[in-house]
C-alpha cells in the first residue's frame, strides 16, 4: 500500500500562484510515475502532470503547460505541484496519484492504483 497526503490548496484570485504538495509512505519501491490529476465540478478527472520517480522526466497536459511545473524532494518522497497565471478553469479538487508504470500509461486514471484525498483549488475571476 502506497499512502498520499496532499495540502496545499486555497482560493487565489486569477493570475495568482500557489504551490501544492503530496507527501508519499508506505510501500513506495515500486512506484514508477507520481502524477497530479484534477477533477471540476460536474467533470471527469483528468491528467494535468506527471513524473517518472527514478528519472525525474517530467510531462504535463497542454492546458497548463508552461504555467505549472511539477517537481519532487527526493529525500521527503514528496511531490509538488507549483501552479502559476492560475484561471477561473483551474478550478477544481486536485489529487495526487502513484503508479507502477510509465510511459503513455502514466497518463491514464485507470493506471494509478494509488490516490490521495484531494485538495480543493478554487480561482476567482
């Protein structure tokens, strides 16, 4: 079992920033790729960014592209999520997410085995 504890999230107005964190214990070894998804209200959840643990590669969905850059602290197994020019359709629960495979898989909900809460971001126009 892999255990994942986001925080981080708020209400920002847009064009804000904020920096979210996911914090990751338990049986960790086999993780290959940690990964942000996020899910709107009334919306399916989807990808928004990706890496893989051993490479530190890093993929991220066009929409937030060059406005969010996720990064990790190897020492901590903790992940981040830093959301810059953040907009009114960023809004939404966003959860971190472990898997045992990478590549194109990684992009998929139905990969990850492992999931966090969630923690809300809400943008204000």
């Amino acid at each position: 079992q892999v255990q994942l504890v986001e925080s981080g999230g708020g209400l920002v107005q847009a064009g804000g920033s904020l920096r979210l964190s996911c914090a990751a214990s338990g049986r960790t070894f086999n993780t290959v790729t940690l990964a942000w998804f996020r899910q709107g209200p009334g919306k399916e959840r989807e990808f928004v960014a990706g890496m893989s643990w051993s490479t530190g590669m890093t993929y991220y969905a066009d929409s937030v592209k060059g406005r969010f850059t996720i990064s990790r602290d190897n020492t901590k197994y903790t992940l981040y999520l830093e959301m810059n020019a953040l907009k009114p359709e960023d809004t939404a629960v966003y959860l971190c997410a472990a898997a045992n495979v990478g590549g194109l898989a990684a992009r998929r909900v139905s990969s990850f085995a492992y999931w966090g809460q969630g923690t809300q971001v809400t943008v204000s126009s």
